[in-house]
C-alpha cells in the first residue's frame, strides 16, 4: 500500500497518492546526471494513486492500451474498465478494485510506450510500490496479464478480510527517520503489534499494527519531535505481522501461477535488491505481504546502480515526489497521459 501524506503547510492528509501534492510539475525533473550515460529504471504505484477515469486517455489514443483493459475484464469476469472510467470512487478504492485497476492502468502506459518503440528492455531495471511490484513483473514479462490481474483481486480481498475492520490501524509519521520511527514503534507496541511499514523517504516513515499500539505510536512520535503524526484512513493494518493469514492466501495463489524470469532485474520491496531468479520472486512477493515496503532503500540502491532517470509509469505522481526526496540526482518522469507517452518517447530518441 502506498500512503503519502503532503509536506505542504496547508496540505491536507491524503491516502490517495495521485492527489498530486508530491509533484506538481508536468513532464520531467531535470537531476543531476551521474555521468554521460542515461539509466533508466520504471517505476509503478501503489494504491493510493487511483483516480476516476484513469488510463481513459490512453485507450482511446492506442489499441495496445485498450486491450490491456480488456484482457483484465475478462480475466477478471468484471468490467472493471467501466468502474474506473465512470464508477464512483469509493468503490474504485475498495482494495481489491483499486489494485487491479492500478495495474491496469500501469500496462496500458506501458503498451502505449511500446506502440512508440519504447519497450522495457530500454530500462535497467523495475521497481514497483506495493502492488506496482506486480505491474513491474507483469511489464517485464514475468507474470502473464491475466494471472497479475486475478492475484491482485486476490490479494486485495486477502488483505482486506485478513484483520476485522476496527482491530487494526496505520499512521504516517513525518520528520523522523526509518531508525527512530521504528523505535518508536516497539516502545508503543506492548504486547501488540505495531511495525514500521512503509520506508517511503528520509522524512516519512508509516507505522502498522493494533490500533491501540498505533495510536500510542503517534503520541510518542510527537512527544519524540516528528513534525506531523497522524492516523491514516485505512481499513486494513497493511504490510505488518497481521497480514500473516493474507499471506498465507497468497502463498498458495502465487504457486499455482507461472512466474518467468523478468526481462530486466527487479528491484524487490522487501529486499531493497535485483532479483531475477522466478522463485525467489514469487517468496519475495509472498514476503512482501506482512514485510516492510523498503522505498527509500530501493532508490538509493537504483541510484548505486547508476540509474539516473526514474520513469513513473501509470496514475499519479506520487514516486516521483518521494523520489526526490531520497535522491535529487535522480530525474523523475511521469508516464500516464499520451502526451507524456508522446514526450518520453521523443526524450528517449533524443538521449
């Protein structure tokens, strides 16, 4: 799950992270180049990031994406399309619609970068948020489209019933790093859970667990100097121990698909590393469930790479202003839109 929550002194708390508080520039960040030659990971969101009508541009602008929406249609039994592109978004961000959708969306701007001769073996390597490390594997050709979209249903409703609602809870914590977040953590934990989840970038860290034990957390948190603590409007305790029998599920779903060695590493949230090896990919992702989301590790692992450009492929803009965040040398481009497609492609002639 990918939970921002805006710097701005006026901004508000948003679970959704393509509100776009993050990053309000259109087209690319220019960084600092590393050196002369041009790096480029893709990178996909998490939920957080959805949005009523998205991807809508880019099916009617190229088949490729159009397809993409109906494969998952069918996979799926539903007509998600319609619910993203003229649904009501509270149900859109049900957990186990938002995570297909999320998908979808992400293959459809990678099929139309492919329409314009932009494949991903252009990338040195993919990385994804949460459920955007299934879009990553799905783009780079590791799981089929069909088997991403029916594991994310699952997974979405594996989370979701995995812990009553009201038991468990998540809050963000601002200005205060993954350390003394994680710290904190286990001061307020008791005999609970609470867990630092998501390591988004140096200076917002979320806790996970038992309610009680998070709301301790973000007492402590402010008594321990963070600038914001606040309570996410979650309905599950994503990413901690609790989601063990979400796990389990998955674990189960995830040996009964065919997993491919992708076309380019993958850059895995539990272990901040490239995998490539498919049965390491598929403990990871089973891992990946009650693991902590190692955002800002995975960055600054690109960065040691020598990636010197991230491409935000799908809804939102979110990764690119955690990005930033971590490493300023990194230029950021988000792909969503078919002028972005249009503009990434030329750029990409161009380097």
């Amino acid at each position: 799950m990918q939970y921002v929550v805006m710097h701005s002194t006026r901004a508000r708390l948003s679970c959704v992270a393509g509100a776009g508080g993050l990053h309000h520039d259109t087209g690319m960040d220019t960084g600092k180049n590393r050196g002369s030659q041009m790096t480029i990971a893709y990178v996909f969101p998490g939920q957080g990031a959805q949005a009523i009508g998205m991807g809508k541009a880019l099916a009617d602008s190229y088949p490729t994406a159009r397809a993409v929406f109906d494969e998952v249609d069918d996979a799926l039994g539903q007509k998600l399309s319609a619910m993203i592109w003229e649904g009501d978004i509270e149900t859109l961000t049900l957990t186990q619609n938002a995570q297909p959708a999320l998908m979808a969306t992400s293959l459809a701007a990678m099929r139309a970068l492919e329409a314009e001769g932009v494949t991903v073996a252009d990338a040195g390597c993919v990385a994804g948020h949460s459920l955007g490390e299934y879009s990553a594997l799905a783009a780079a050709g590791a799981i089929s489209l069909g088997d991403t979209a029916l594991l994310l249903r699952t997974r979405g409703l594996a989370m979701q019933s995995a812990v009553p609602v009201g038991v468990g809870a998540m809050a963000a914590v601002l200005g205060l790093d993954l350390a003394a977040v994680a710290e904190i953590a286990a001061q307020a934990a008791g005999d609970e859970i609470c867990e630092a989840a998501n390591d988004n970038d140096p200076a917002q860290v979320v806790v996970s667990g038992h309610l009680a034990a998070v709301e301790r957390a973000v007492e402590l948190a402010k008594a321990k100097g963070a600038k914001r603590a606040l309570m996410l409007p979650v309905s599950a305790p994503f990413h901690c121990a609790l989601m063990e029998p979400a796990a389990r599920e998955m674990e189960h779903a995830l040996s009964e698909v065919v997993i491919n060695a992708p076309l380019v590493p993958l850059i895995a949230n539990v272990r901040a590393g490239a995998v490539t090896d498919p049965d390491e990919i598929r403990a990871l992702l089973v891992k990946q469930v009650t693991g902590r989301v190692r955002w800002r590790e995975s960055v600054v692992a690109m960065g040691a790479m020598g990636v010197t450009e991230m491409w935000e492929i799908g809804a939102g803009k979110a990764l690119s202003g955690m990005i930033r965040r971590i490493d300023r040398a990194i230029a950021c481009r988000a792909v969503g839109t078919p002028e972005d497609v249009a503009a990434a492609a030329e750029h990409l002639k161009q380097g």
